[in-house]
C-alpha cells in the first residue's frame, strides 16, 4: 500500500495474520481496530463470509463517520451498504432500477462530461444515458437550466429515474457550492430523480473558500418535502488521502430508499455473497480513523495532512501551468484527482487528425504520447461539447515528475503549434 | 482464516504489511510468494489497482496449476479472468450473452436442483432459465434424454445459449464420471451451446472410485470439434481445503472464446477496476501450493490431507446415518459438500403445512429449528421434481458436532413420524 502506511496495512496485517498481535511495534489502537473487526466476523476470522451488506460493526463505524461528517444529521448503520469499491455500490443500485417503465427505458442523467463507469453501466442494462453539460464558464458548476434542457429532451424517449451528481467532480475537478446542490436537490425532488451521489472525493478538496458540502446534510437541512427523497451516496477507500485502490472497500449510504426495494436490494447483494473482508477492513480504517489521545493519531493526522497538502499544491501547480500554455484554458483544480483543460487546436492539426481517421484530442494525445511519453485521456473518453477538445490529466505524480512532466509538454505544444499552424 | 492458516495467511499478511518479511518464524517459500505478487503490483503494492483481468503472475500460475491438473494439456495464462470468488467470473461471463437472439431470450440451462446463484443471476439479467432434472435414481447424474427433453421444451419459447453444469454437484454432492461428462460435451456441441463448467468443488471428491474430470481435459482428449468449443470453467479460493470466502478470490479459464466476445468482455471488466488484490493474493497461494521441497510443503500437505481427510470421514457418516432413518434415502456423497436426502413425509404432514401456507419441506425445516436449533435448507430452495420433498445439509460441522447433530435430527424424525401418522 501506498499512504497511511500506518494505520490500514498494520490493520489489514493483523486481521490476515494474527500472530501479529505479538508485534510490539504495532500500536495498541491498530491492535484494537483489528480485534473488534475480527470480533465482528464469524468465526473470528475474515476468511468467513460476512453478512452480504457487510461486517456490522464496519458498517456501524460508517454510519459513525457520516454523522461526524454532516455536524450530527443522523446516520443509520442499517442505511449502509459495504460494496467492493464505490464501483460495486453504484452497479447493484443501479441495476435496481433499470427496468423499463410503461415499455420506456429507464434514463439516468449523468453529468458530461462524466466518469465512463456511468456510461459503460448504463449501457450494460440496456438503460437510457442522459447527458447533462456541465458549465465550463461556470467552473464546471451545475446549470439548472441545462438539466432542464436535458431532461426534457429525454422525457422524449426515455422515462429518467436518476440523477447522477460527482462532486467533487471527475475528471472536472470541481466542488459544488453549496446554493448549486440545494437548487440541485429542488430540480431532482421536482422531477421525482433518485439522486446518486458521487461523493468519492469529499476528502480532496484545495482551493481556498471551497468546501465540501454532502448532498444527505444538504438535504436533510432543507426539511421536508427535501429531506424525504430517495438519495444513494457512494465512498470508496481508493481515494481520499488513502488511495488504497486494489483492496476494494466502499460503501453506499442509502436514505429514504422505499421499504420494498430495499428488501429487494438486500436480496440481490446476497446472490453475490459478500463484499471482500479485506476490502470492508481497509474501509474501516477510513471510516474508523485514529482519534486524539490515540496512540496513532499524531502519525496519522501527520501522513494524512501531507498528502493532502501536497495534492494542494500539484492541484495549483497544474492549473497554473496549464494556464500559461497557449491556446489551453484550464479551470481550478477546485478539489478530486485531475485537470481537465479546454485546448484550441489550429484548423491543419484538425485536417491533419481527420485524414488519419481520428478524434482530434485523441490524435494530440496520441503525439504526445510518442513524443514524450506522456499519458493523458482525450476528452472523447469522457464526453465534451461538440467541436470542443479536452483532456483529463491527473495531479497524482510526485511533485518534482510533475514539474518535469508539465515542462515537456509546454515544450511539445510548442512544437506542435509550430508545425500546424 | 480457518484452513490452511499457515501458506494464505502468511502470504496475505506479507503482502499487506511488509515490515511482517522481517519476521523469521514466516518461511522463506511464503516470502517468496509474497515477494513475487508484490513484484507484480504496480508500485509494488496491492494498495494499487491491478490490471482488470488481475496480476500477470497470477494468472500465469493459475494457467500452470490447471495444466498440472489436466495432465499436461496446455493453458494459456491469456485465458485467465481473475475475479471475486467463482460468482464474480460467472456474472460477468453471463451477463456477455444475456442479448436476446431474434427477439427471443437467451436460454441458460441448469440443473434441479440447482445452487440459487444461477436463477439469481438469470433473473436478474432478464434471461431464460431452463431446468434440466438431475437424475436422483443415478447418483444424481446427467441424463442426456432428459437434457433433450428441456432443451426441446425451451426452444419453443426461447434461444438456448448456454449449459452450466456443478461438478462436483451443489447441492448434491455428485461427481460426474468421464463417461457422463463425454455424453454431455457431445450435446453441448450438437446443440451449439457455450459449456459453463462450475468446477469449484474440484478438490472435494472423496468416494473411492470417484475422480474429478476437469472439463476442458475431456474436451481437449475427445479431439475436434470438441476440443474446438468455447468453454468457461470456474474455480474460487472458497471451497476445497481452502475455505478462504470472505476474501474473495477466484478466477474464469474461458476457452475458444470468440476473439470479438473475448475483447468486449476484457472491456466490460475494465468498468469494475479490478477484483480484490488481496483475493486475488489467497486464490494464487491455492494455485501456487508449496512443492515438495519447499520449508512450507509438509505442514502444508499435512494440513490439506487433514482436511480433506476428515470431510470425506463426515461426508460417509452424513449419508449413511441420512439412510438409517425411516423414510430418507440419501446420495453417497461423491464430493462438494453437502448431502441432498430425499424425505418421505406422512399425508397428514402434507396436509399440515398446506393448513400453514407452507411447502411441506419448509414446514418440517421450520419443525426441526424450532425443536432442535439445526438449520436445514428445504429443497424447493433448489429447486426438485414435484412432489418430492429433500433438504440440503452440510458436512462441514466438526465430527463431533456433526454426530450431536444427526442424533438430534434423527430423534427429531421420529417424533415427528410419531406426530403426523
């Protein structure tokens, strides 16, 4: 594992291997951390299956950590689903819903550009995918207006249920403000949506005087008629300051969702088992962390605020730079993983990637690549207003390759600006 | 971990907390493995994600574990998914021809009584599914008219795709001879079906005489076009001597698969990530055993001979205590584990439960819990010809609870003879 070292391997190592217990350098409260999840698995082991929604007393500290969170709004562990990664969350609710409704496909709205798990899931049940601009001009904010537009359109063809929020954004970088979320949760509660909310990234958030704001608090101090909709939020452990990505922990906390389908969920999950043990004992560690006058807490807090405050300042850095190249413009890194800059390429390099039968981000991107090993995911991949070009890049590179990253690409804009103009 | 703590446990633990290589109790064959799937994680963690098919090197020992297994004949490291235990292979591999055929649903057939993943699963996928009865009469083998017989039924309304077969059998506990299982490969092939091979009891097989075929070996011997059909056999780190569930951990060695099928399924997995790197840790310490030689090889061995060892002791005393009560008669219990006794219940007990609303068999399980604390599985769980009533039970109590169990059951019986004559 990469960060907080500390705290999930030291866990995940004693719930694997209990003779570690004996090691004297493992802090007590890890000690403690493993034992209650052990306690909390039959057997005593994780190699039993656990209840399908997950080990209770993991879905319990969950239930803790979003009340902590959202300034006390109640949590109900009951509420909480462990799921393999976000990923395993968004797939089972979604599948959920996806039965057509009067011979119509069911819609879901999804933000463009968007994360292509949404549009590969969607595909995969036959769903009907409703994009929704996000508003560049607006730093990738939410335009009611274009909802509406969207949705509208849509109601043409399809029968939309749900609405999809990321936020902080993928691959946009965005964080909503809080009056955007709230205008949000009226337009979804107008138009009866079940709102998914995206919420991996809540613990990335750089730029000054943003803040994340989780739909379930928003709502919740909306009151009624608001605060009775049906929401589904997702967590994983992939992200955050912990990036332990290859263990597959998450969870959905689901609010409101009518007792039937409920039922129906929980029935569904248990086909599939259980999610992996490993994966609820690295989430625990995130929903679980290290408390003041704990013997971990000062380590952690220490690796957790360096992390955090170095994606800060790559966060910067990229834009920044990006900014400075001529014909980019990139909005703030506002909070999440990645960049997504606008790039005006010259009418010959559009001729030139059209002779060669390609997208012409993709074709940029596939220069770059050859000539200078850099990997960025051309905009196509995640949907972008037509006759606009994009690319996703993401600020997780040590800070000094980012550096040297960032100048070789000037360098081979450059260059390129000079052979197609 | 229950079973086989010494090799998955260590092994895991390593992966997840390397500081444990410094440990000199830890032999040098569990540091090896774990030093080898750390060399083949990105950045050397299973903190990152892995490829979506999984880590190279497991895939490649999985691919030599089945070419040890079936004697030599090749397998290509290519061919190998890895997933979250069996089900995550079977899911996705199902959910690939899950698109209706001119209008028609696709067909799955599978056996009755059957493991309810399977009618979970074509459930949930809108799929047909189409029952072929397991012949009770013959060990609970597969009989080809039988097969005929559904399949005709099935083709009237819709478009049969695929064969799953359980060897050896969940519920049932049979393990198919060569013989049976060349009948089957014959009609799998005349009818151009695709082979489903849930092989995940492979190493359960404890009557003498009784031997488990792997399909794909009997395929490949019976030479074209047979050994020319598209094949996905399934194997999990759930079962066997392992017991490692809640981990996660299987694979999918898919075979002749359409290499236009076989790209759409390599970019369906890719949605998900990728399974578990700590399943995937577990299944590779099950593909990868200690080979003689090695420090970890005897205690492993002595470890697995126990095992297996003591279930095929319960799996015989679980069957012929099963015959010595009046009004059961049981299968031997070939491999997997479990027993699938077939009861005879009184006509005033039929009569009883159809007063309560209740299937008769789920009557006398309510009956038995609520008397005795043992919790049974009606057979119609599984599915079973009408009329006829079983329960499945597990051999994986420990001897002597297993033998507390059965006196229990057996008392039980007959006052409940006593009861309803």
């Amino acid at each position: 594992m990469h960060m907080l070292a500390f705290i999930c391997d030291s866990v995940l190592g004693l719930v694997s291997y209990p003779p570690l217990f004996k090691d004297p350098s493992i802090p007590a409260d890890a000690k403690k951390r493993a034992r209650d999840i052990l306690d909390g698995c039959k057997g005593g082991s994780v190699g039993s299956y656990s209840d399908s929604a997950g080990i209770e007393v993991i879905r319990r500290h969950a239930a803790e950590y979003i009340q902590r969170r959202d300034g006390g709004i109640p949590a109900d562990w009951q509420n909480i689903i462990l799921s393999a990664g976000a990923s395993g969350g968004i797939k089972v609710l979604m599948a959920l819903l996806r039965c057509p409704i009067d011979g119509k496909k069911p819609g879901v709205m999804i933000p463009i550009p968007q994360y292509p798990l949404y549009s590969a899931t969607i595909a995969e049940f036959d769903m009907e995918q409703i994009g929704y601009y996000l508003d560049e001009a607006n730093k990738w904010g939410l335009d009611i207006a274009e909802l509406e537009r969207s949705l509208n359109e849509a109601r043409k063809t399809s029968a939309p249920r749900i609405l999809v929020v990321i936020n902080p954004g993928n691959p946009t970088g965005q964080v909503l403000s809080r009056s955007n979320i709230e205008d949000i949760i009226k337009f979804a509660q107008r138009e009866r949506l079940v709102l998914f909310a995206d919420e991996v990234y809540q613990d990335n958030v750089y730029e000054t005087g943003s803040k994340f704001h989780s739909f379930k608090k928003v709502m919740m101090e909306m009151g009624e008629p608001y605060s009775k909709m049906e929401l589904c939020s997702f967590m994983s452990c992939s992200k955050g300051y912990m990036g332990e990505c290859g263990i597959r922990g998450g969870y959905a906390e689901i609010v409101n969702l009518c007792p039937d389908v409920r039922t129906m969920l929980l029935k569904c999950i248990s086909a599939q088992l259980c999610p992996t043990t490993a994966g609820q004992a690295v989430l625990d560690c995130v929903v679980n962390p290290p408390q003041k006058g704990e013997p971990s807490y000062e380590q952690f807090e220490k690796e957790k605020e360096a992390v955090l405050e170095s994606l800060r300042e790559r966060a910067e850095l990229v834009a920044r730079t990006f900014n400075s190249i001529e014909g980019f413009s990139c909005n703030p890194v506002q909070g999440a993983m990645y960049a997504f800059p606008q790039i005006r390429l010259p009418p010959k390099a559009l001729e030139a990637a059209k002779n060669e039968g390609k997208p012409a981000d993709t074709f940029y991107a596939f220069q770059l690549l050859e000539e200078t090993g850099i990997c960025i995911v051309p905009g196509s991949g995640f949907g972008q207003r037509p006759g606009t070009y994009h690319f996703r890049t993401t600020i997780l590179p040590q800070p000094e390759k980012l550096k040297e990253m960032l100048g070789l690409f000037k360098s081979f804009h450059e260059k390129f600006l000079q052979k197609y103009k």
